[in-house]
C-alpha cells in the first residue's frame, strides 16, 4: 500500500514536472509577437491549466483512495486481531528464515578460516 502511493506521487510529481517545464517554454516564446504563436500560446496554456487541475484532482483521489484502503486495513485488523497477529508472525518467521539463509551462503562463500 505504501509502495503504491509512493509511486502515484512519484508519477504526480514527475507529470507536474513536465506540466512546469511546457509551461517555462511556453513563457520563453511569450516575447515573439507572432500571431500563430499567439494563438497556439493560448491553447497551450489551456492545456497546461488542465492537465494542472487535472493532476490535483488525480493526487486527492490518490490520498482518499490510501485513507480509505488505510481505514478499511484497521477496521479488518480490529475485527481480526488473532488472524493478523498470526499473519504478522508469520511474515516475521518467513523473513527471517530468508535473511538466515543468506547469512549462511554468504558464510559458505567466504573463503576465510571463522
């Protein structure tokens, strides 16, 4: 779950990036007084104030969404307090057993006397 909301503000935060990067370009060429330019320069922007709005929009469901996911995780944890400690434990053996097993193949690949 954490994962997942890092990743969406890390693409939230990479999409305003490129939104504040068109709209720098865009202030570049405000200084040509081209006509077509003028018009093309108003569509961007546009464009920019959308995708803007629209990326605030997408990170605010992004945050109800975790809140809910979140709210919805302890309300099963409080109604099943025994199954989760047993999985948390059980999670805890599993990773422990794993990094066991990595301690004794890094030991076995070590060429020094213990």
């Amino acid at each position: 779950m954490a994962q997942t909301t890092e990743n969406t503000a890390a693409l939230g935060e990479e999409l305003r990036n490129i939104v504040d990067h068109a709209a720098a370009l865009l202030d570049a060429l405000a200084d040509d007084g081209d006509a077509r330019l003028d018009s093309l320069r108003r569509r961007v922007s546009d464009s920019i104030d959308s995708a803007r709005a629209r990326l605030d929009d997408m990170q605010s469901e992004a945050n109800r969404a975790s809140e809910r996911l979140a709210a919805a995780v302890e309300r099963w944890v409080r109604d099943n307090p025994w199954t989760a400690v047993a999985i948390g434990a059980s999670v805890g053996l599993v990773a422990g057993a794993l990094l066991a097993g990595r301690r004794r193949r890094a030991r076995r690949a070590d060429p020094r006397p213990p």
